[in-house]
C-alpha cells in the first residue's frame, strides 16, 4: 500500500484514487466516495500523505479512518524524527493511544462537510524582504543563542507597519532545526530561492526551519499595532536567547 501510494496519491489516475477511497472508507456512499477521491487529489503530495511531521507549536486537523477485523487494536504512535543533534536516536517510539475496533453494525454517517476552502494567496508584489539568521554562540562555558549573534534580552525589536506586507526568510546553520513561531499574525509558506507560493497556498503561524537550511514565509500585518513576539517554539532555545519582537506601528 506504501509503494502503491507513492505511486499514485494525488494522480489524475481516477483508478487509484478509487482504490484508496475504497480501502480508507470501505461503507462510503456514491457522495462520499467523490468527496474523498477529490480531497486526495488536491490534499497533499505523495509523500506528505504517508506520515504528519508536526513540530513544536504545529498542529493539524487529520481525517483517519482506522481499519481492521472487531477486537483489532489500532495504535497510534508518536514516532520521533531527525531533527540533528542527536534528537532522536535514543529514544522510542510513544503510544500515544489505541483505537479499538468494534463488532457493532456502522452508524450511518451525515453528509460530510466541505472542509476544502480556497485560500486565497498574499500579494506579495509590494512586499518588503526581512532576511533573520538563527545563531548560536557560547559565552562563559553557557550556550546562547540569537538573531544574528544577538540574544532577545540584548536586541532591538524590529520595527513594521500596520498594512506591510513582508517576506520573511529565516536562516538556520546550525545542527538541529528550529521551529520558527510568530504570534499574532498567520503567514503563508513560500519558496525559499524563488519567494512562489505554493499551489495550495496554506495559513501557519509555525515554519520548521531545517537544519543547515533556510525556510520563507509572507506575512501582512492587519491593523493590530503593538509588540509581537517570534522565537523558536523548542522552549528551551527561547530561554536561550533565539526570540525577538515585532514592534508594529501604525
């Protein structure tokens, strides 16, 4: 099933959309079924669809159908991913919980909502670059960490306006990612070298920023002035220093 969804999942191929619908929601009605065999075309890539990566402060609405004889246990596990510096290499595989399916006659389900809405892409035409570089540096025999070799106890904030339209890229070269967190406001990922935004264009307010790697966002301040804070949501590297703030002005 792995190899036959990397294959296939989001083809135009309607046969293999089919055959996922028809193992994902085996008792779906004729409506059902086309509803689910759009969303598995404009969902998400082949390779998003085999497993969630959520980082720190990420979170996702998730639609699983759990499958199995009655008595069959399904679990669900939190599975920990490389995120450098020896993040993941001692440690298990959690059990977050089980599913137990039952021996009971299925419920009729109600019409399933529409939960694809169109999200429109930020105009970005006028936007203005901000470019942050996530550092690390020791001082007396302490780790801290930054912006640009500054720490959020010693930097400035940055200043915008209510009503810019802004295109963050955010640097990593360190040995771990980071998960870059803004408050406030929601952005829209986009390509790191070319700014395009994606043809599912999607709201975050959490960009991991991979290690040795860069990620880009767009971001428009509607009219909330004051100080909004961003840092990495690994909490630890917050107190360590990598956080700062927008001061948003009108």
């Amino acid at each position: 099933m792995i190899t036959l969804t990397r294959t296939g999942w989001g083809a135009d191929n309607p046969a293999f959309r089919q055959l996922f619908t028809s193992q994902f929601i085996p008792r779906a009605t004729p409506a059902q079924q086309d509803w689910f065999n759009e969303l598995q075309r404009v969902s998400c890539s082949p390779e998003e669809s085999q497993r969630l990566l959520l980082t720190p402060g990420q979170r996702a609405d998730v639609l699983v159908t759990p499958q199995g004889e009655p008595g069959t246990r399904v679990p669900v596990r939190w599975v920990p991913y490389d995120r450098g510096f020896g993040s993941y290499e001692f440690r298990d595989e959690v059990e977050a919980f089980v599913v137990q399916i039952a021996g009971d006659e299925p419920v009729a389900s109600g019409p399933i909502p529409d939960v694809m809405r169109a999200i429109a892409p930020l105009d970005s035409a006028a936007a203005v670059a901000r470019a942050i570089a996530l550092t690390q540096s020791t001082v007396d025999d302490k780790l801290v960490l930054g912006i640009y070799g500054v720490p959020s106890w010693a930097a400035e904030p940055l200043v915008a306006r209510v009503g810019d339209t802004e295109i963050w890229t955010v640097t990593n070269d360190m040995d771990w990612d980071h998960p870059f967190h803004m408050h406030g406001f929601f952005f829209q990922p986009v390509d790191p070298v070319t700014g395009a935004v994606p043809a599912r264009p999607e709201w975050r307010d959490t960009l991991n920023v991979p290690q040795h790697g860069t990620a880009a966002f767009v971001v428009r301040y509607d009219d909330r002035p004051g100080m909004w804070m961003f840092h990495c949501h690994i909490l630890d590297h917050a107190d360590a220093g990598m956080m700062g703030m927008v001061h948003l002005t009108r």
